[in-house]
C-alpha cells in the first residue's frame, strides 16, 4: 500500500471513528445538549439523559475519545463542551434523508 492509499484509508477509518461515537442516541442527545449550551457539567448531563452519572461519563468519554467534545476541570466537577458546533447541520443532513425515505414509502403506499 503506498503513502496515498494508507492516508485515504486513515481518512476513512477516522470518519467511522467519529460516526460509531454518535451512533447511540444517549450520545446524539449529549450533543444536541451541548449544541444548545456553551458547556455543561457531568450532573446536569445526567439529569437531561435520564441515566446513572456512571454511564452518562461513558458516552463522554466515547464522545471525547472521538473529538468530538472536550472537557475542563472546575474544582471537583467536569465540564464538557462541543469541540465542533457543525455537527448540527449533520443531523439537520440526517433528518433529510430520513424524509426522503418516509416521502418514499408514502408514494409506494399511495
């Protein structure tokens, strides 16, 4: 494999990296969160996901191990923050192509 193939291949490796990290809906709603704020704390991130602090730190660290958000210590509490506010404009992507896809089974159903 030479240097170009071993870097397209890398390119495409981080991509899936980035999508396996929001692929849970804990973590799109984390990120939906954080687009809405400047930076939240572990404990509020909790109240809004509705889970144990144990696994809402989880879905961060997948989140942060991915670039996707990064996080600062404040005394005894860790806050976190959208590294990127993009992504809003890949979900608005996403609910387009979701509507396609309802738009064509409603003209298959018709």
């Amino acid at each position: 494999m030479n240097r170009a193939e071993k870097a397209e291949k890398a390119k495409y490796e981080t991509r899936a990296k980035v999508l396996k990290a929001l692929a849970h809906p804990a973590r799109l709603k984390l990120v939906d969160e954080l687009a809405a704020k400047e930076e939240a704390c572990v404990c509020d991130l909790t109240e809004v996901i509705g889970s144990d602090m144990s696994t809402v730190s989880r879905h961060l660290a997948q989140l942060k191990n991915a670039g996707i958000v990064e996080s600062e210590k404040h005394g005894q509490m860790v806050f976190y923050r959208l590294r990127v506010k993009c992504l809003t404009s890949l979900f608005s992507c996403i609910e387009s192509v979701v509507k396609c896809q309802i738009d064509d089974q409603r003209r298959v159903l018709s």
